[in-house]
C-alpha cells in the first residue's frame, strides 16, 4: 500500500502517457476527494490519483472532462506501469458526475485487476469441464482467469435479479455472484440505514433464489472482508467473515468454527465437484455434506 502517496516518478511516466496532470496523490475516501479536487479537477482537466488502505490505484475523473471509455484507457496505461515492485492489486476507474457541491459517482466503476500468479479454483473446475459464471465484479477481481462467462450488473438488486435469472441456465458449474453495495454504497459511507435496508432488500430476493434452487444446488454465502458502516473512519473494519452454506445436501447446525484460511471454501468446492485440489487450503466438505 502507498500511505504516503504514488513515487512521483511514477506518476510522471503516468502523466507522460495520457498528456494529464495529476491531483491528489495520496489515501482517500471516494466521496470527499471528489468533492475536494472536482472543481479542479474541472477547471483543469487533471486526473484525481488516490488510493486506500487497500491496494489500489484509483483515478476518479468528470464524465464530461474524460469520457468513461478515455478514463478506462488511462486506467489500462495505469495497470501496464503498475507491475512489479509497483504491482498493486487493483486499478480502479472513478467516472462521477454533477457540479461542486454535488458531485456523484456512477455505475461505470470498472477495475482492472492484477493478474493471479497462480490457478484459481475456477481454472481448476474449467480445466475439468464445470462451467464458471461471474455475476458482477468477478471478472474484474480475478482479471478474467477462470471465468467462461460474464454478466455485469449495476448495483445488489440487479445482481440477485441477474442471479435468479440464471437459475433458468442448463449449467453444470459454479457462479460466482459479488454484490458490491454493501462495501461502496453503505459500508465505506458510514451509511447504517442503507446498510439495513440494502440487508432486508438482499434477504426478500435470496427468498425468492432459495425457492427455485434445484434439489443438487448449493448455495454459499460468505464476504471478503467487514466493512461496519458504524465503525469509524471508512476503512474496512474487520477481516472475520461468515459463512453460510444450504442446499438439500448440506447438514442443518454445523458449526465450522474459526477456520484458518478463506481458501478453505475454494478447497471445499474443488471437492465438492470431485476434482484435483490445484489452490491452498483445507476443504470441510465432510463436515457440512450429508
């Protein structure tokens, strides 16, 4: 990470290479660096550079300064100069919209991730004929290894109506389905009540997926990280994550306990499926199959 902002050679090839100049530069929250440097931002057509705790390279630009497909253009010049010692996890294009004082983010955030240096469990079930589906940013995270289709969505609620709808595909394989609301709407927001209703919204549709799963399906419900839209600051808040698994052959009250690796649900599903485990972790299929 870049607590102290992107090395400025860095930023000069950068600039060199799309002919703009660079504000910020150092960690932000999403919102208020476009509310502090859109206006300039506006007024001079440099690009607001920022990143987070994570691992990030993020540009936030005006819609109608750089238009979005000249924004995923730079953030690509951006991900070819960040490998290596450079090599963040994640370039991210920040497409917003408005005037000072009410400038708003879009939908057309699009990441472009580091490549994984090793097979994922999706390479794994491919390799071995499964079908892989990513439902919203899976593509974007794994920078497309492993998935053999893709559907964009546009927020939780188009993602679930997206999902149930594939429930009507003939597939034998996995989709892998991220609902991104509840960490960049609400979470980073310290916005509790959206967080709730965001909640209520999520459990009426998972009603409605329950209700058509197919007597083999499996549903597993888990996150990658906590984002408590009531802790302080706008940082992730905690790495414990659930994990909820159902299915007519999934055990009732099984306690998994404190596992040791989040790669222990790719080792399950590797197992699951009856292939060679390729990822780390240990799988606890014997302990929540029936």
């Amino acid at each position: 990470t870049y607590p102290d902002g992107f090395p400025q050679d860095l930023l000069e090839r950068f600039s060199e290479l799309t002919g703009r100049g660079i504000l910020c530069n150092k960690p932000y929250s999403g919102t208020d660096v476009i509310r502090d440097y859109g206006k300039e931002h506006m007024e001079t057509g440099k690009l607001i550079v920022y990143t987070s705790a994570d691992s990030v390279f993020q540009i936030a630009a005006h819609e109608e300064i750089v238009p979005v497909e000249e924004l995923y253009r730079y953030c690509e010049i951006a991900r070819k100069l960040l490998t290596g010692e450079h090599g963040v996890g994640r370039v991210i294009a920040r497409p917003f919209i408005g005037t000072e004082g009410n400038f708003t983010r879009t939908p057309r955030r699009h990441d472009y991730s580091l490549m994984p240096p090793e097979a994922t469990m999706m390479d794994a079930l491919l390799q071995n004929g499964y079908a892989t589906y990513g439902v919203g940013k899976i593509y974007d995270i794994f920078a497309g290894k492993g998935i053999e289709h893709t559907t964009r969505i546009l927020n939780n609620i188009d993602g679930m109506e997206k999902t149930i709808a594939l429930q009507e595909e003939d597939f034998n394989g996995l989709c892998f389905v991220n609902l991104v609301d509840f960490d960049m709407v609400y979470g980073h927001r310290n916005d509790i009540d959206g967080y709730a209703k965001a909640a209520t919204k999520f459990d009426e549709q998972l009603k409605t997926f329950l209700s058509r799963m197919k007597d083999e399906d499996i549903v597993m419900i888990t996150a990658d990280h906590g984002c408590d839209p009531g802790f302080k600051g706008t940082d992730h808040s905690r790495e414990y994550v659930p994990f909820l698994a159902y299915g007519k052959d999934i055990k009732e009250n099984v306690n998994l306990g404190t596992r040791n690796s989040f790669a222990d649900i790719a080792a399950t599903i590797q197992d699951i499926f009856e292939i060679e485990q390729i990822t780390a972790g240990n799988s606890f299929k014997d302990a929540i199959m029936k």
